[in-house]
C-alpha cells in the first residue's frame, strides 16, 4: 500500500535555489503542447501511473538495459512516448539555469499541471520537494493500475489503496476528457460481452456502431486510435461526464461510474456543472502529487550511518592525514596521536562501517 505523505513539501520548495523553475516547465511545455496535443493526455497519464506504482518519484521515466524497468511493464507499454518526450524537454530546460536542483519527479508533477491548463482545464498550485526514486521494476506494475473493465468496487479499492476517495476517483477520471485508446482495450463490449448479449447493453447502441465502424471485428488496424471523449477529444472540460450519463463513455471502467448507484450522483453533477468538477480535479490531483513521494528526511536515514563513518574516521585518525613521511612519530593534531597501529585499526573500522552502511541501504532500497 502506497501512503499519501505531503511531509516537507511546499509550493515554495525552490524559492531559493531555482525560483523560475515553474516559468521553465511552463515554457518548456508549452513548446511541446504547440507540436502536438497528444502532449497532454500522454503527460497527464504518465504522471497518474508513475504515481500510482511506488509513488510519484519519477520512476517510470527509467530505461533498462534489460527491459525490466516499470516503462516496461505490460500496463506501461502503451504510454504515449509524447509523454516522456515533454518531461525530458523539461528536464533539460531546467538544467539550463537550474543544475542538479529539481528533481525529476518534480518536474513531471508540473508538466501534468501544465498540460491540463493549456488543454484548458482549471490551474493550481503544485507543492514541490519529491525526490526521484531509485526502484523502477516492471514487476512492481502488477495490479497497481486501474484496468478498463474494472467495476466500482475495483476502483474504490485501488484508489483507496492510494489515499484517494470515492470522489477522487470519479474526479481523476475526468482526465479521459482528453486522450484515445486502441480498439483491443474495449473490443470485448462490443462482440462477446456475453454468451446471450454481445454487445454491451449499457452502450448507447448508436455509438456501439460507430465503435464497430472503426474497430471491425476481424482486421482492426490496431493503430487506431478512438477518442476517449467523441466530443471534444482535445478539450480538458467536463464533457466526458455528461458522455457517461448519456451512456457513451468508451471503457467499461468509465460507463460504470454511471451505472452504479454509488457513483452516479457524482457523475450527475459533475456533467451539469464545470466549476464543480474543476474543483474537485484539482483537490484530486493535489493529493495525487502526495502519494508515496520520496523526501530529504529519508535520504538521510539511508546515508546518515555512511556520513558517520566519514566523521568517525576523520576524527580518530587525523594521522592518516598528517603522518611525518619516514618517522614513525605522528604529528598531534587537535588533542589526539595516532599510532600505525590504531590507524590500521580504525581503516578496519571505517570500511566495516561503510560495508554495513551500503548493504542496509541496498537492502532498504528493494524492499521499497
């Protein structure tokens, strides 16, 4: 289970060391957005599936050798590489001016911001601090992920897992305001959705031929892309609610919201008002930001006992440092002499400390 924490971050987390980090993304972004506008749904997902495997830290950006890393992972295949492409430009515009300041995951969790704006979504402050992770394993991926047929209580459950609620849920799901999919991940309800109904009875039976037009049941070109809002793909409104209500919203997993009596009065007023969704997106994508971040305090705990035996060393031993070449006298410094002896004895000590250091760490660091 993933904990939502938001311990040490702030909206003002680089004030001091790279004020203009939001303008930077901001542009960065933009330039990207202008090129094309798969730009937002691809940046928006990306930032929901890395937060949701391990926290947002950033780690579906790594690449493996091996083809191991969470990018990897079957659930993360179909991430649009615009995604990646806008976080990296980011990147690199702020390295510009800000070397080795700003973290990755930081980064993204602007991008995702920014990218909903300019799709024309509602803006808000983004808190700042996370720090990349030093995990990305496809196997972590494994049922982390909301699947297109999953049923509210799949849903609840997972989001829950996560610090989200009911209504976080539905507002998140929002985001399939923008964006597509390929015909392969909703085939299933238009031609065996069951033994005696092949078709799923809760889509609109217009927009199920529509379906079937550009996803035949033999021979679908399986780039195809069908929006996930056949309104207005490229705009981030609260059209794709009122989609639901109108028993058009493309995943079994979207159309559920509606259908369940649990979910629908939310579904209901987020399609008859625009300001309540928004409000709710963005309460939902703050605490998004929050789940499972990395921060300073715990970089210190994995390498405080190496920087202890740094000091150790270097206090106990200030003869290894000022040693008289061809004596065996060592020069005192700051109250202590050291023999060869105590040196050689606390070298054994040093790399013991490091040794033991540098396995919890490893330890702590795939048992994340």
């Amino acid at each position: 289970m993933v904990v939502e924490s938001d311990a040490q971050l702030s909206e003002n987390f680089y004030a001091s060391t790279c004020p203009n980090v939001e303008l930077i993304v901001r542009q960065a972004v933009a330039t990207k957005y202008q090129q094309t506008t798969i730009t937002a749904p691809a940046t928006l997902r990306m930032f929901f599936h890395d937060c949701f495997v391990g926290g947002c830290d950033a780690s579906v950006l790594v690449t493996s050798d091996n083809g191991d890393a969470e990018k990897d992972a079957q659930d993360n295949i179909s991430l649009a590489g615009d995604g990646f492409d806008t976080v990296n430009k980011a990147k690199l515009a702020v390295e510009a001016q800000c070397p080795g300041r700003v973290s990755c995951a930081d980064i993204m969790a602007l991008a995702a911001r920014d990218v909903v704006v300019l799709a024309g979504g509602p803006g808000f402050k983004v808190e700042l601090g996370r720090r990349d992770g030093l995990v990305s394993n496809a196997s972590r991926v494994d049922r982390k992920l909301p699947g297109p047929e999953l049923d509210v209580n799949g849903l609840v459950n997972l989001f829950a897992s996560n610090g989200l609620t009911m209504t976080d849920m539905i507002a998140l799901s929002g985001a399939h305001t923008i964006g597509f999919s390929h015909c392969d991940r909703f085939a299933s309800r238009l031609y065996n959705f069951s033994a005696f109904m092949p078709v799923d009875p809760t889509l609109d039976p217009a927009y199920a031929q529509q379906l079937m037009q550009s996803c035949p049941r033999v021979g679908a070109d399986p780039s195809v892309a069908v929006n996930l809002d056949l309104n207005t793909p490229n705009v981030f409104d609260n059209v794709y609610f009122q989609n639901l209500v109108a028993r058009k919203g493309l995943f079994t997993s979207d159309q559920i919201l509606f259908n369940d009596f649990r979910s629908q009065a939310t579904v209901i007023r987020f399609a008859n008002s625009a300001e309540e969704f928004n409000r709710a997106f963005t309460s939902a994508m703050r605490k998004l930001g929050r789940v499972g971040v990395k921060l300073d305090l715990e970089m210190a705990l994995n390498w405080g006992p190496v920087l202890m035996s740094v000091i150790f060393f270097i206090v106990l031993t200030p003869g290894v440092l000022f040693q008289v070449p061809g004596k065996t006298k060592v020069v005192e410094f700051g109250g202590f002499q050291t023999s060869g002896a105590a040196i050689v004895i606390h070298t054994l000590i040093f790399f013991a400390c490091i040794t033991v250091s540098l396995i919890a760490l490893h330890i702590h660091i795939y048992a994340a």
